[in-house]
C-alpha cells in the first residue's frame, strides 16, 4: 500500500510508501486524496502526514509528465489538504522537494528534523511550482525568500527554513514521536487550522521595482529561458490576487511550461543525468571497491584540479611531480585557488587548510604503494605515459585502480605496458576539474566491470557526473568537438567574423561560442595536438590555418592577452581586433576562398550538424551507450544549454528527416569529406524511425 492510515488515540496518521523518493504518482495522490476525505469523519481531532523510507515526498512524479494526466491532481489534493476541518501536520524528514513540499505548504503545521532540506526545484526542469508554491511560499516566507528559493531551484536546510517562516520547528530524535508529541502540545491548547492561503500580503510591504528587478536579472541569469520569468509573474500574483485567482494562473503558467521544449529538454537531462551511471550488462553481483586514498601524477593544470575533488571529499591525496620545484608550483596553485574560494566567502579558512592538508606532496613513487587509485595527468604523450604507468605497475598494490586522465591517447595502449591491464581505465576529467561536473570514464577492452564500477561510484563521490565511453580518438566529447570547431574555421575563413559565429552560438544558449573558448583553452593546445598528426588526419588546411597564423603571431588566447579577440588585462573583456580580419582575408586568398557573407542560420545548422552527424558515428561504433549519455557530456562539459536537452534530443526533437536532409544538402554544396551522413542517422531517417525507438530495439 503506497498510503496507510493508522489511528492513534485522537491523531490520524497518514504514511506514504512509494520508494525510492516518495515521488507523488497517481497512486499516492489518490490514497492521499481519499484518506484525507475518510478522516474528515472519523475520531481523528488532527492528521500528521509522514513518509517511510530514505525521504519525505521528493516531487510530482516527473515520469507522468508528458502523458496523459491522471486524476486526481496534485493542486485537487494540494487543496483538499488546505481545505481540512481537522489540522494537519506536516512530517519532513530527508528532502521535502517541488510538489512535495506544496503538499507541506498546504499543511497547516510543518516540522522537521534538523537534517531536512526544503525546496522547490522545478525551475531546474523547466517548470514553476504547480501545485500552490508560488503563492504559499510567498505568504510564509516573505515575497523576496520566496522568489530566490523557486528561481534559484536551490534546497535549503531545515534551520534555515525555520527561520524564515517555512517551517514551525524542528524535532530531534525521532520523527514520529517528535511528531505526535507536537500533535499532543496543540491538541491541549485547542489548535487552530491555519490556513496558508488565507494570509494576505500587504503590497506595501513590497519594495517598489522589486519584481522588474527580478525580471531583469533573471532574463540575464537564465538567458532564453521562459520559466523564471513566469515564476516572476505568479509570486507578483501572490501579492496582487486572491488565492483563487493566484492558483488559476500559477495553472495556467504551469502547463505551458510544461509543453514546452525548455522542460522537456530538462525532463530528459534529468533522467539521461541518473542513467548514464548505469553500465549496460554489469552484473548486479559487482560491487564497488572501497577508495580510501589516491594517488595522482603530476600536478599541472588538470592533476591539481583533480587533487582538489578528492581532498574536498576528505580522501586523502598523495601528489607526485618530477622534482621539488614542480612539486611547489603544483602546490602553491592548489592554494591560491582555495584562497580564491576562501576570498569569495565560499569556504572557511580553517576548512581550505584541512582540505589543503589531505594534499601530501612527493617526488617518489615509493609512497604510491598503498593507494587505492592512481590517476595520471602528466604531459600528453603516449610515451611519457607508458613510462608512468610502468612505474606504477611495480610500486602499487595488487587491486589497485591506474587511471589515466589522457585526452586523446589509446587506454588499451597504456594499459599493455603494465601486467594489469584489467585495473587500467581513462579517467578524463574536463578543466577546471574542480569546477567542471562531467567525468569520461573510459573502458579499455580488458577493464574489469569491478574497476569499472568503482569508477562510477567514486564519480558520485567527488560529486562528477559520469558517462561512460569506448576508447577511440577524443573519446566521446572531444572527438565531436573537432568537426564543430572544423566548421567553425571554415565558416571564419569562408566570410564570418569572430564576433558572428560567437554570438550565433551565445544567443542559441551555448556558454561560450567556439573562438572565445579557444581564447580560453589556448589556441597553442590544438596546435600542438596537430603536431602529432599526419596530413590527412589533419585535415583541410583550411580548417586550421588561421590558428596555427595566430599561435606562429603569439595570440594564443587569453594568457598572451590576445588570439581571435583582444583581452583587457584586468577585466579580461574581450573586444574585436581589426588585426583578426585582415589575418583571416589573408589566409582565405592564401587558400584560394572566396569570402562571402554567411547567414547566422547557415552557421548555426553547420556547427550544430557537425557535432550531432558525429553523435550519430560515436553512437552506431558503440562508443557512447546510449545517445542520452552524449546529451549528459555535452551539456555537463562542454557548455551546451541544458534546456535544449543535448545534442542527440535536439536532433530526435528536430526531426531526423529534417537533421539528415540538411547534411545531405551541405555534402552538395561543400563536399561528402566534412558531410558524409552517418549511417545510422540514414538508416533511421530512410525508415522513419525516432533515436528513442531505435534504442528501444536495440535493448
Ligand atoms: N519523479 C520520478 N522519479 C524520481 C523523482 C521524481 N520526482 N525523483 C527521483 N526520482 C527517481 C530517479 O530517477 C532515480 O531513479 P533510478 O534509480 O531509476 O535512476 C531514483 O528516483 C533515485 O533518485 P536519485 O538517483 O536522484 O537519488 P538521490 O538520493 O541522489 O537524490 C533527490 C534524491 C534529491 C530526491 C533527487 O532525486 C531529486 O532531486 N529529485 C527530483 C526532485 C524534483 O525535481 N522535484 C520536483 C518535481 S516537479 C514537481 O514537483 C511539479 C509540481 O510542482 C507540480
Ligand atoms: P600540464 O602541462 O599543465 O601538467 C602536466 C604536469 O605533469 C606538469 O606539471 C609536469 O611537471 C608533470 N609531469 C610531466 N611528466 C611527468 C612525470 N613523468 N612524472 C610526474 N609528473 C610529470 O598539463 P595538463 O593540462 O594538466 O594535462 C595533463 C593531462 O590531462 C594530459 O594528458 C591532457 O591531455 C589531459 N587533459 C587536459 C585538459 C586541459 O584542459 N588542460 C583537459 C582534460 C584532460
């Protein structure tokens, strides 16, 4: 039973069982609904609602949405709970989330244990609190808390909660007895049925151009997104209506959110997010191994990131560089980048030192023998890297994990030099690693499925999002980046400008556009990495020579100050440089391009093409799992907007026929070598067929 009901002397309890979160699926509304209505009549003088399980109700159940809706809904029942003669006493335990903490917000008391959080997240779907959070939020906790809790989606911690009026009190011990004795005090007292809609809002109360205010940094914070500002539009409701008609448009807002492609681009992230930890055909036999310490090789740029994930999560981290002096600049950067977070005011002093503290230097492998896992960040050579991981095949324990945070190079091929190549794995962290969520956890051919569990569970650990991927060249995330990037090249060298192919792509939702993100990573990494590549596998020279102009001119990006754009040395704002343009007509005569005016349409279809025909490869090779895990790497590494669900949703919600037409029609105009269709997408495209129902008979 998902609703039991329990009658203890005068106080009707009402438990919720529907595990994992006590998602508020139609069996839930409906046992709600229905015991709720049956204790209006019986002995009960005051109702607690309390979950079982890891968590108080988590949400509506976001797997209903899109379907046909089931009655009874969830602001019916919302409301039903508000209605009730007798009172009722929120219970929250875990995390009171979206619909289920409206369901507490309709109760007429709210208490919790110290460890709960609350929240309404649904703007991280695309969505506004449907069942009566806009305008009860507001009513309890001021207009202004109410508005940062549902724009920002952020849960927030009990205490907190209490003392902004969310909720009444918190309970120690447990949750139940706490409960009933709550239930108890007011029952001696005569309790009141306090309804949360009844409270006005006084609008002078409010501060005058607050809501516009709102507006507008919303329209910048959440740039091309509908729901924040519709969030704006109905707690201004709260203020401005009755509670009637405050619910009627908080409805009516809900459901268009709800048809949109903004939520349903987030609805798909959410699931492809949790699916993508989970490895096809592992047993459920294979358990993780324990990671208690971590060794990492070189501390550059991406070991001292990675350094800094482990020690955040308090496992200890042995680091090791060629000589001291390495050692130092490793470590002084790890510090300086605490001091930024101390600085910002996001970490306390004392807790950057502790985390600093798990950070042990050495220039010795001797003192990797003990750890649980190794990961190797040294220089982007096959070679180096096979030296390291001989190294670390003599000195580490038997069990333990040799990772290597290679970009590019063969796992299988590391893994040969050691007489382990079952521990050996490609951990592919993305920069800055502290900062960056997605984690590429690269299966070579003989990984076992215990090292690879672990990978998956240490991921979540270091609060990464994991995807897994086959190896081959780039993996799954820099191998569809190169023809995007090839595109943006030959759309420079073919007539477009820095500025346009950046601000298409901006204005389409990108993070950042392709040539500000060279500026960022250093013009001179792609440059060195086609150093190590045959001329054919280089490519057309004219996808890359105004980058290699611009490394051999010294503008590599923002650490020289300069590259496709110029850099204030103390804002670090970009601005235009008319040097670029006569550096990119000079190559375009140098190649033989004639320069023409190119369509911000064309240059979007042909950088987004690119990225998604390649998806489809790495998809049909097997390289990916499944296409939600590409959505997951791009959106998490590589600034694709959320909310247009990954590349391959955006394809399967374009329209395959339309996606494949469209690359057919650029092999004709610019030749099959840079637009060869992908099998897959043909196939699929040729037999009307959906990505989704492809993968469904593939299972
Ligand atoms: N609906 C359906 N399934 C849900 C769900 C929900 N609201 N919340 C979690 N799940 C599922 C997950 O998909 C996952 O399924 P799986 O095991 O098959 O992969 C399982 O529950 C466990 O979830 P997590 O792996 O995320 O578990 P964690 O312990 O890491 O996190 C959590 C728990 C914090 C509750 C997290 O799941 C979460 O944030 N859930 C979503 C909360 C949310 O967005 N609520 C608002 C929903 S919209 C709404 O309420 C509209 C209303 O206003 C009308
Ligand atoms: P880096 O040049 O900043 O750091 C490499 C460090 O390794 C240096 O500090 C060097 O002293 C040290 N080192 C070199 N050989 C060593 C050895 N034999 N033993 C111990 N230490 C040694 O390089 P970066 O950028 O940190 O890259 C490291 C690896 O991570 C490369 O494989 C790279 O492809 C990969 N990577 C880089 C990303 C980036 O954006 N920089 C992103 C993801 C992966």
């Amino acid at each position: 039973m998902t609703v039991t009901y329990d009658l203890q002397n005068k106080i009707g309890v009402i438990t919720i069982n529907n595990p994992p979160v006590n998602a508020l699926s139609q069996p839930v509304r409906e046992g709600l609904k229905g015991t709720i209505e049956k204790a209006q009549h019986d002995d009960s003088e005051l109702l607690i609602i309390i979950c079982t399980g890891r968590t108080f109700m988590a949400g509506a159940d976001i797997s209903e949405f899109g379907k046909m809706p089931m009655e009874p809904s969830l602001p019916d029942v919302v409301n039903l709970i508000e209605a009730s003669a007798k009172p009722v006493i929120a219970a929250i335990h875990g995390t009171a989330l979206g619909g289920g903490f409206e369901v507490a917000l309709a109760c007429h008391y709210r208490i919790a244990v110290p460890s709960a959080k609350v929240g309404l997240p649904e703007v991280k779907l695309g969505l506004l609190p449907g069942a009566g959070g806009t305008q009860r939020a507001p009513r309890l906790a001021g207009v202004k808390n109410a508005l940062d809790l549902i724009t920002s989606g952020q849960p927030m911690k009990a205490a907190r909660a209490q003392s902004i009026g969310l909720l009444d009190a918190l309970v120690e011990g447990d949750l139940l007895t706490g409960a009933i004795e709550f239930a108890n005090t007011l029952l001696a007292d005569k309790p009141e049925v306090r309804r949360v809609g009844e409270i006005t809002i006084a609008p002078a109360q409010i501060e005058p151009g607050l809501f516009d205010a709102y507006r507008a940094r919303l329209a910048k914070r959440a740039r091309g997104q509908i729901a924040p500002q519709k969030i704006v539009a109905c707690v201004e409701a709260a203020v401005n209506q009755p509670i009637n008609k405050g619910l009627e448009l908080e409805r009516k807002l809900f459901v268009e959110c709800l048809l949109s492609s903004e939520s349903q681009g987030l609805r798909h992230l959410f699931f492809a997010e949790r699916k993508a930890a989970k490895i096809n055909g592992l047993s459920k036999e294979t358990r993780a191994k324990a990671i208690q310490s971590v060794g990492i090789i070189g501390g550059g740029t991406m070991g001292g990131g990675i350094a800094m994930n482990f020690a955040n999560a308090g496992i200890p981290v042995t680091l090791l560089e060629i000589d001291e002096q390495a050692l130092q600049r490793g470590k002084d950067i790890i510090a300086s980048n605490y001091g930024i977070t101390v600085n910002k005011g996001k970490l306390s002093g004392a807790e950057a030192e502790k985390r600093l503290g798990m950070i042990r230097g050495t220039t010795s492998y001797d003192d990797l023998a003990e750890v649980d896992l190794v990961i190797e960040a040294v220089f982007e050579d096959l070679a180096i890297k096979q030296t390291v991981f001989k190294q670390l095949d003599a000195v580490c324990k038997p069990g333990a994990i040799l990772a290597s945070n290679t970009s590019y190079q063969d796992i299988d091929a590391i893994a040969a030099v050691t007489r382990r190549p079952q521990d050996v794995i490609g951990l592919h962290f993305f920069s800055p690693a502290n900062v960056m969520k997605l984690l590429e956890v690269v299966r070579g051919d003989k990984t076992s499925d215990e090292v690879l569990a672990t990978a998956m569970d240490i991921a979540k650990q270091i609060n990464k999002v994991p995807v897994l991927s086959r190896v081959c060249y780039g993996f799954i995330g820099n191998r569809m980046l190169r023809p995007y990037a090839r595109e943006a090249q030959l759309c420079l060298i073919e007539g477009a400008t820095p500025e346009q192919i950046d601000r298409v792509m901006e204005n389409w939702g990108m993070a950042m556009g392709p040539l500000a993100v060279g500026d960022l990573a250093g013009i001179d990494i792609g440059y060195k990495a086609r150093q190590g590549l045959s001329d054919e596998e280089k490519g057309d020279p004219k996808s890359y020579c105004i980058a290699d102009r611009l490394v051999a001119m010294g503008r590599l990006g923002q650490k020289t100050g300069a590259g496709y754009y110029q850099y204030d040395p103390a804002s670090r704002a970009r601005s235009s440089d008319e040097t670029i343009i006569r550096v990119i007509e000079e190559e375009a005569t140098k190649q033989g391009v004639v320069r023409r005016e190119i369509s911000d349409d064309e240059i979007l279809d042909r950088l987004t093409l690119a990225l998604i025909n390649e998806g489809f490869n790495i998809l049909e090779e097997g390289i990916a799992q499944r296409s939600s895990d590409i959505d997951v790497v791009y959106i998490f590494g590589y600034g694709f907007p959320a909310y247009r669900g990954g590349p391959m949703a955006f394809a399967e919600n374009r329209g395959l026929k339309k996606v494949y037409a469209r690359i057919c029609q650029f092999g004709e105009q610019f030749g099959q070598q840079n637009w060869t269709p992908s099998t897959l997408l043909k196939e699929l495209a040729t037999d009307n067929k959906s990505l989704a129902q492809w993968e469904k008979e593939q299972a």
